[in-house]
C-alpha cells in the first residue's frame, strides 16, 4: 500500500483516483493484447454446433426465463 501512496503522491494523484486510472490503462492493455486470441476463439466456437432459434424466439425464452423467476 505504502508503494501505491508514493506512486500517486508522485503523479499528484490521490490513492483512488491513481488505482482507477491503472485499473483503466490495465483494461484497455488486455482488451487489446491480443485480437488473434479473440478470432480464434470465435473460430473454435464455430466447429461446435449449438442450439439456436430466430432473435426473436430466443429474446422471448428469455423473457419467458425471467418472468418466471419473480
């Protein structure tokens, strides 16, 4: 903790701000890290046949889900 306080303190930043703002750079470091990793996991997932309807057919599953949950 005491190395994040000197880390923000250097930046002028208070403790908060400092840790959201690497949270932020982290995120968008991974989000970008790798489109290969993405598109090939899209290619896997295409080699499996999984059960599907229209969009509208599975909005109202899914509505029919939850409202039969509460």
């Amino acid at each position: 903790m005491e190395s994040v306080r000197r880390l923000a303190k250097a930046e002028n930043l208070n403790v908060g701000e400092y840790v959201r703002r690497a949270l932020r750079e982290d995120e968008l470091r991974r989000s970008s890290l790798s489109s290969s990793a993405k598109l090939a996991a899209i290619r896997e997932a295409t080699r499996h046949s999984f059960p599907t309807g229209s969009i509208g057919e599975m909005n109202r599953e899914i509505a029919d889900g939850l409202v039969r949950r509460f």
